[in-house]
C-alpha cells in the first residue's frame, strides 16, 4: 500500500522538523514548505491526502490558503489541521468556518499530534450510508451527505456535519466531549485529548442551523444532547 502523503506547512524550522520526523517514523510521506505563497499550486500539483498549516507564514497567511484550497472543487475535499498559537482564537474559528478538519495549539504534543492525523485520515476513508434523519425543520440525507433547513441545503464543514449526525442519531441521549472525540473526529478515548474543539465547533454549529441550534442543549459537566421533541 502506497504511503499517505502530507503537506507540512510550517515557517519555523524546529517545528516543521518536529512534525516531520513523528509523522515519518508513523509511517508516513512528509513534504515540508515554509512560505504561504508556495502551497496552493503545490497542492494542486500533488493532490497530498492531508495538510497540517500554521496560520503565521510569510507570503500568504494559513487562514488564506486555507480559504482558497476549501473553494476549489479540486482540493476541498482535503483535509486541513490548524497549527495555532494560543493568542488566535479568534483564528480558530475563522479557520473551522471555513472548512478546517481540526486544529492544535502551539506548543503541541507531537503523540497527539499523530493521533489526529490518523483519525482525520480515518475519517476521511469512511463512507456514508444511505438513510435520512429528520427532525424538526432539519433534515439529513446521509446519502448526499448534505442537511436541509426548510428544504433548503445549508453549507456545513465535514466536522460540523459529522456532529449533527452523531447528536441527532443519539435520539435525546446526552453525549460527552470524549465521546464526540471519539466518534467524530475518531480519536482513542484513553488519549485525554484537548475538548475545545468539539465546543468550538458546537457553537458554530448552532449558528447554521439557526432557530434548531436551541436543540442542541449542553449539560453541565456532560457533553450535548440534541432535544428531537418539537
């Protein structure tokens, strides 16, 4: 089986060699470039299975790449992690609306760090399985891989659409964060990995579903639940 290739972009050389050299002795291909105004046509060249990106680069920053790759049929559908500092939450956001996998905080653990490249990974070899979800004025038809509002399709990030999947098909059941963890973005529940991310993306999960958003109910020290009575 031939090695999955991933694109490290990273501008500090002690940190892309950090990352490339985990990531190598996992198993797999590592191509490193350190300028923003380098990735796209790469990218469109070698068609990499996953790109790790800081946001901080010169030439052309990682929230600009990532905006670009994210709207072009030829390379949205590959998958993108976040390297961020502690300081760009705002960044955060900006990067999973715009249609990022995942993100990490800098500093990071590099153990971590393979461990969501691999369920990323994972995740995105899955296939979806033929059936509906319906409720309230929310609709999914897992098939499409694509959620009506109204009769409307709405546009969702593969994360957020995987979580909506994962509350509405708990049928009323509260689902923790680790559970979430484990379930959407695939990693192993023994690894106490950050939860930040599955309330980042909750949040803006609530925003594009609008007036269905007051369905998803958080419970205090628990995780969400998606209340399905109308």
């Amino acid at each position: 089986m031939a090695q999955e290739l991933i694109l490290v972009v990273e501008d500090e050389k002690n940190i892309a060699e950090l990352v490339q050299y985990n990531l190598e002795q996992a198993g797999y291909l590592i191509h490193v470039i350190g300028r923003g105004d380098h990735v796209v046509d790469w990218v469109r060249s070698k068609n990499p299975h996953l790109i790790i990106l800081d946001l901080m680069l010169p030439g052309m920053n990682g929230l600009e790449i990532c905006k670009t790759l994210k709207n072009s049929d030829k390379t949205k559908n590959i998958p993108i992690v976040m390297l961020t500092a502690k300081s760009e939450e705002v960044d955060k956001v900006i990067g999973l609306e715009l249609g990022a996998d995942d993100y990490m905080t800098k500093p990071f653990s590099p153990r971590e760090l393979v461990a969501r490249v691999k369920a990323v990974l994972r995740r995105g070899n899955e296939k979806p399985t033929e059936r509906v979800l319906t409720v309230g004025e929310l609709q999914i038809e897992c098939d499409r891989h694509r959620v009506l509002l109204k009769g409307k399709p709405i546009e969702l990030t593969s994360k957020e659409y995987d979580l909506l999947v994962a509350l509405m098909e708990a049928d009323g059941r509260a689902l923790s964060r680790d559970f979430l963890l484990s379930k959407v973005w695939g990693y192993e529940r023994s690894l106490n990995l950050e939860t930040r991310t599955v309330d980042m993306h909750i949040g803006q999960l609530r925003k594009k579903i609008k007036t269905e958003g007051m369905r998803i109910v958080t419970i205090k020290n628990v995780g969400y639940r998606f209340d399905s009575e109308t």
